[in-house]
C-alpha cells in the first residue's frame, strides 16, 4: 500500500498542493483533496485490485460548486483511451508498481455543514507489481 500511496500523492500533488490521506487536519485550508483505499483485493500473486475514493473538499463562499467540479474534472482527466489526461483510463507507476484507473462512481456527498461542499470519485485501481 506504500507504494500505491506513494503514486496516487505524487499525481494528485500535480494537480493541487493539498493532499491528505485518510483524513485532513482540523485547520486545513479549503479547498483540498483527501483519497483513501475502503477496499484492496490481492490475487497472491503480481497483482492487487484496489478501491481507492478521492474526496473533493471546499467551503465556498457562494456555495458555488464550480471551483470543486473543476479540480475534480482535473483529476478524472478526459478518460481517452490512448492519452488520458487524468487518472481515467490512465497509468501511474514508479520503479516499482504501475496501476491502472477505471473511473466507477461519482457522488456529491452532502455534508453536516452545509457551507462545506464535497465530491467523491470512486476507482476501480488495478496495481501489477514490477519484477
């Protein structure tokens, strides 16, 4: 999981400076990113399937939502099958891992306050271990 974890925050990092795993501190700024893996399936072999959840978090001032859908638009990319653009349909790996993404879901959370606005983008992740 080190390695996967490793991965995903150096990509997301591209796309903005806050990044939490599991959970972002009391005082953090929004908007921010938070992702986690709820589920990560192993075949005992070369290869894990893994559920990994990345949680758009903002506290606009309008409670415009613009802001929060186009940093996750970022992150889900244009999913194209031969260039993506983000992780749908994409590939990130290091001299260890590469793990492949398959957008599932996308659900707008609904917070207990209702200032904070949330967006959740669910993935299939399919992790082959090199060597």
């Amino acid at each position: 999981m080190i390695e996967l974890r490793k991965v995903i925050k150096s990509y997301l990092k591209t796309i903005h400076p806050k990044v939490y795993f599991q959970a972002a501190p009391d005082d953090a700024p929004y908007p921010y990113i938070v992702y986690d893996f709820p589920n990560i399936n192993s075949d005992g072999e070369i290869q894990e399937i893994t559920v990994v959840d990345i949680d758009g978090w903002d506290r606009p001032s309008t409670g415009d939502t613009t802001n929060l859908e186009n940093l996750m638009s970022l992150i889900n990319g244009d999913g194209d099958l031969m260039a993506p653009t983000g992780l749908n349909k994409g590939v990130l790996s290091d001299d260890q891992i590469a793990v492949s993404f398959y957008l599932d879901t996308k659900l707008p959370l609904v917070d207990t306050d209702p200032m904070i606005k949330r967006r959740k983008y669910v993935y299939q992740a399919r992790q082959f271990y090199k060597g």
